[in-house]
C-alpha cells in the first residue's frame, strides 16, 4: 500500500534543515515500502523464503539519488482516479504473504502422498511389464518344451528304426542256402538306411541338446524376471492389485537410472529375456524344419527298404515258379530216361545172351548143324557172331551213355529240388521281414501335422 502525504503549506516558519531532515526520512520510509512490496513473491509455494534485512535495506547511493530527485512531497491524488489499460479494469490481485502459508504440513504431506502415489504407479507399470515378459518367456518356453518333445518322439523313433534295421539285417543273414545269404540290393538298401537314420539320430541329439540349452537360458531369464518383478512390488504392498496400472502410453522411463523406478537390472533383464525369446522362436523354427525333414528321410528310406525286400520277394517267387516248372519237366525227363535205360538195359542183357551155355537154345549155337553145313566150303563165314558182338558193345556204349545222362538228369533234378527249398525259404525271411518292418514301425511316434507335412 503506497503512502500519501499530507501538502504542507506554502509559508515556512522552520528552519530547511529541519525540514530537509523530515522529508529525507519520509523518502526513505517510502522507498523501503516500495523495496518490500517489489521483494514479495507472486505465489506463496514451499520454496519461498522471507526476504532478509539486509536486502530490504536501501544503499545509501540510493538513497541520496532519491533525495536530490524528490525535494517535494508528493500530494494525495484523488482516489477516484484509478490507472486503466487497455483492456479494461485490472483485477485486483489477491495479497500474497511472503511466508509459507498455515496448513505446510498438510501441502507437504500431499505432496508426499501424490509423489509416492506416481512412483508406485510407475513401479506397477514396470512390474506389470516384467511380468508380460515374463509370462512370454513362459509361453515360449511351453512351445519350446512342445518341439523338445516332439525331438524326443523323433528320436525313439529313429531308435526304433535302427533296432528294425539290425533285425532284419540279423533275419536276412539266416537264410538257409549258400547263394542266398549272397550281398544283394535289398542288403545294400538296409546299409544306406542305416547310414541315414545314423546321421538323422545325430542330427536330432544336437538339435535336443540346443534345445535343452535354450529351456534352461529360458528358464533363467524367467526366473530372473520373477525376481525382478517381485523386487519392484516390494513398495506396492499398499496399492489394490485391481489398481489400474495408468493410462494406454507407458510412463515407464526409457532411460534406467540406478534409484528410479526403472533400474539398470530391469532393463538388462528384460533385454536378455527378449535376445532369449528370439534366440528361442528361431531354434524352434529350425527344429521344426529339422524335424520335418528327417521324418521325410526317415520314412523315404523305410520304404525304400521295404520296396525293395518286396521286389526281392517277387523276383524270388518268380524264381520259385520256374524251378517248380523246370524240376516238374526234369523229374518227367528222369522218368522217361530211367524207362529207357531199363529198356537198353534189357536189350543188351538179351544181346549177351544166357549165363550158361546149356541154357543157349539150339536154334543159336554157333555149333548147330546148319552152320557146320555151311562152313564146309572155305570162305563160308556167317556174321552172326560179328554182328552179335558189335550190336553187344554198342547196346553196352548206349546203356552207359543212358546211365550218364539219367544220373545227371537226378543230379539237375536234386540241384532244383534244393534251389526251390532254398528260394522258399529265403521268400519266407524276406516276407517275415517285411511283416516285422511294417508292425513294429510306430507310426504314432512323430506328430500327425508332422507326418503330413512330410508327405
């Protein structure tokens, strides 16, 4: 409030001095009002302080300029006369006392309270994005765990496949015949398949143990982000859980400082969780692909194996069918041969004549009357005996052939016999081969989505 002065009269009667003395005090007193109300703050917050003496007081330079511009008292204005602007009526501006005000310890308690109050919304916002990435670890870790047992399924399946391949190896190798426990195709398909199931077992054990590797990565990184979660709710414990955890924008700040509410470890944390969910969703894609595959080269080899042993099969039927024939055709040529070596048998036996001479009938002794007749002029030599003897030696020469030939025609007959039990047989091992190979393979081992899309 600005102090106006009474106008003294125009006749002097003290002595200047006296009245130079006054008025310089009365200048001074109003300059020190005008200081002080300048020095007062525009709002009354918890940072205003009280100005001191020694700003309130004026410097004496200040003073004198005062004194030397001002020799006259300013006279009262009339109060009807009020400044205006532009606009129109200033509104009056509330005092502001130049101290805090009464209630400080209620503000400052507020303000207490709605400072907390952000930080542990900040906080909740932090928790509540650890625990979503916590819970996306944890799916990914579930689908992960999914592809690790699918690879184990894979696995005991290729097992499986190996210890059939074994068998049927150890099976093919009792083969009864000789020329039939020989290396074939289908012995060359067993070795090639297990050359791949070999390499896809070795194959699949590294993808498993990449896979075990990434669970237990994910499984720590899960753990720490729990851990982490449960460190920031330590100051929620007063905050309801169905508290919303603010507005749609995150407040959460992007750059971590080591006392706010968003730590350096919540940042680093959440950075190798998500390196690990990625790192995760590959492997898993590459699994997947690793598995697809080796159930393609799996199956593919089965039944290249198992096209082949029966193409083995048909061909050794069809062996079969033709020994059949042929040892049907030899056994009626042993037949045929046997009757008519009994036949050259029986004519050379006739040839030779009887045993004795007493059972030679008269009608051909070499001594009959008839030839001694006959033999009475010279040069009368009957050829009976010539004719007799060489028609002997070649019934003898025919007889031997004859012999030769059915002995070798039993001999071809046995052989036959033996390849046809052989080829039986070896039929019979390839097809109890192929009927173990097709009931043991478990085809519940891999995935169905996997086996049609190995189709």
């Amino acid at each position: 409030m600005q102090v106006q002065l009474v106008p003294l009269g125009s006749v002097q009667i003290g002595p200047a001095s006296w009245r130079d003395a006054t008025l310089r005090s009365v200048q001074r007193a109003q300059r020190l009002v005008r200081l002080v109300s300048r020095s007062q703050p525009r709002s009354a917050g918890l940072t205003q302080k009280v100005p001191s003496d020694s700003s309130a007081e004026p410097r004496g330079d200040e003073v004198q300029q005062e004194e030397r511009g001002q020799r006259r008292v300013p006279v009262c204005r009339d109060r009807r006369s009020r400044p205006q602007t532009a606009g129109g009526t200033r509104k009056p501006v509330a005092p502001v006392a130049p101290f805090p005000p009464s209630g400080l310890r209620e503000r400052c308690a507020a303000e207490s309270v709605a400072m907390a109050g952000e930080y542990m919304r900040r906080v909740r916002e932090v928790e509540a994005r650890l625990r979503r990435q916590a819970g996306i670890v944890a799916e990914e870790g579930a689908k992960l765990e999914r592809e690790r047992v699918h690879l184990e399924r894979t696995l005991r399946s290729i097992r499986t496949n190996l210890s059939i391949n074994g068998r049927s190896s150890e099976s093919r190798s009792r083969r009864p015949a000789t020329a039939e426990t020989e290396r074939d195709a289908a012995d060359r398909l067993l070795q090639l398949e297990r050359r791949e199931l070999m390499e896809l077992k070795r194959h699949l054990e590294a993808a498993l143990e990449d896979a075990v590797r990434q669970l237990q990565v994910l499984g720590e990184s899960s753990r720490k982000l729990l851990l982490c979660a449960r460190e920031r709710a330590r100051v929620l414990d007063l905050v309801p859980h169905s508290c919303p955890a603010g507005p749609n924008v995150s407040t959460v700040s992007i750059q971590p400082e080591p006392f706010s509410d968003f730590t350096p470890e919540c940042k680093q944390v959440l950075e190798s969780s998500s390196l690990a969910v990625r790192q995760s969703q590959l492997l898993r894609e590459k699994v997947r692909r690793s598995l697809t595959g080796a159930i393609t080269r799996q199956n593919a080899a089965h039944r290249s194996v198992n096209d082949g042993l029966v193409k083995k099969i048909a061909e050794t039927i069809s062996l079969q069918q033709s020994l059949t024939v042929t040892s049907a055709v030899t056994r009626h040529a042993v037949f045929r041969k046997q009757r008519e070596v009994k036949l050259i048998r029986h004519s050379h036996n006739r040839a030779q004549g009887p045993e004795s001479s007493g059972d030679v009938p008269s009608r051909e002794k070499l001594d009959r009357p008839l030839v001694q007749v006959y033999q009475r002029h010279p040069g009368t030599q009957l050829p009976e005996a010539a004719r007799l003897f060489q028609g002997s030696a070649a019934l003898r020469r025919c007889l031997q052939a004859s012999e030769g030939e059915l002995l070798r025609l039993q001999r071809s007959g046995l052989q036959l016999l033996e390849d046809l039990r052989g080829k039986s047989a070896a039929a019979q091992v390839d097809a109890s081969v192929v009927r173990m190979r097709r009931q043991q393979v478990d085809k519940r081992a891999a995935p169905a989505f996997l086996q049609q899309g190995a189709c």
